[in-house]
C-alpha cells in the first residue's frame, strides 16, 4: 500500500505541475506578494496529496508559541515534507534556499518567481551579507523567514554541524527566533521514493528573544532546544526519554 501511495503521489504531481508552473511563471512581473499567492494554490494542494494520499499529517505542539508577527524560524530538516508542510503550520513564510534549486525543471521555475531568499554554499561574508540584506526586506513585508540551520538535511537520530546565518539575520534585523523540532525523516526519508504512512510530529518552542545576544549565542540557543526536543519527540533515535 505504502508503495502504491508513494507512486500516485509521484504521478499527480507529474501530471499536476508542469503546466500550473507554466501558469505560474506569467506573474513574474507582477509585485512579489502577488507572484507568492500565485503558487498558493499549488502548495495547497500537494499539503492534501501529502496528508491524504501519502498518509503523512502531522501532530502540532506547542502552537502558542508561534508569535503574531513575522519571524525567523530555524527548524530541523529531515525531508522535503517540511518544506511543504511549514507553509501551514505559519502565515506567509519563504525559505532560504541554495541559488540552483531554481533551475530544476518547473518546481525550481516556480520557486524563482516567488520571492524566496537565494544563497550560495558558501559561509562567506559576502554570502552572509546577501543573506540579511534579503532577509530583512522580507521581515519587513511580514514574511516568516524559515531557515534549516543544519544548511542540508540530516538523517534522523543524526545532526549537522548548525550554521549562524540565521541567528545573524535575527540579531541584525531584532527578530525573534522560533526553533523547530520535527521527525519527518521516519516516514519520508531522505532521497527516498517510497514513503511511510505515520503522523509526523512538529514541534515549535518558545521565541528566542536576539536582544543582547550575537549570532552564536542565538544559535546556540536554538540548538540546544531542538536536539533537547528531538530525543523527547524521537527517543528511540536519540538516546532520550519518551
């Protein structure tokens, strides 16, 4: 069943996707909060076919967390099911995501009509620099900017060594930081063709406030929440208790 799932999910979006992109790729000249709505709908959709077909919702805890305004949320990245799934879970989010995604064939096309933050591989200044300057543009368009501080996705019971771009950009622009615990990786694993039904758990913890802190310590703090929630949401894989 898991196998015929997996297959389905593939085929819509085979059949769904390349001519809505197409549709998509006329708002390019229209302002970005129109050009963000402009996918919505596609999103949408692939949060049911995920939900619905696939067999993978999610439990939400810690819901009173999340702030009434924009933020910058560093979450753990297991899968692409987040990627999807976050845009639910908070109100006009965009992702920091590396510059080459936009050429893959229409999802990348897509993606580069929106106004998502581009970034390099990098950890340069200059790479930094672009990163807060796009940053606080969308901070200050009341988008949610969501980054996977761990900069790739890791497998589950594991972690990545966590990047400072993101405890930067709250620091440089005072935002607060909401940190982000999930266990997507047990059901869609990473590069995996066939998924697993279950119910992923999303976590969200308290707001970081980066007032008084660098980019380092506010890292570090958000870190230190996450690993401590996923040995609490994944014990088995994380030497914690349930």
């Amino acid at each position: 069943m898991a196998v015929f799932r997996s297959l389905l999910f593939l085929l819509i979006l085979l059949v769904v996707t390349p001519p809505y992109t197409l549709g998509v790729l006329f708002f390019w000249p229209l302002p970005h909060h129109l050009r963000r709505r402009s996918v919505v709908p596609w999103v949408n959709f692939t949060i049911w076919l995920v939900k619905h077909v696939l067999g993978i919702p999610y439990r939400l805890v810690g819901a009173e967390n999340i702030p009434d305004r924009a933020c910058v949320v560093l979450c753990k990245h297991q899968s692409a099911w987040e990627t999807f799934m976050l845009q639910e879970v908070f109100k006009d989010t965009v992702f920091v995501w590396k510059r080459e995604i936009k050429y893959l064939p229409f999802f990348g096309w897509a993606l580069a009509v929106t106004p998502m933050i581009e970034t390099d591989r990098s950890a340069s200044k200059a790479s930094l620099k672009s990163l807060v300057e796009q940053g606080r543009d969308r901070l200050a368009n009341g988008y949610t900017v969501i980054i996977f501080p761990e900069g790739t996705r890791s497998q589950p019971g594991s972690k990545n060594r966590y990047k400072a771009g993101g405890g930067l950009l709250a620091v440089e622009t005072g935002t607060p930081v909401v940190p982000v615990a999930l266990n997507s990786g047990e059901f869609w694993g990473r590069n995996a063709l066939f998924k697993k039904c279950g119910t992923v758990i999303v976590s969200v913890g308290p707001a970081i406030d980066p007032a008084g802190l660098t980019a380092n310590e506010v890292t570090q703090r958000a870190e230190a929440w996450i690993e401590a929630e996923m040995a609490r949401i994944s014990p088995r894989l994380y030497g914690g208790s349930p």
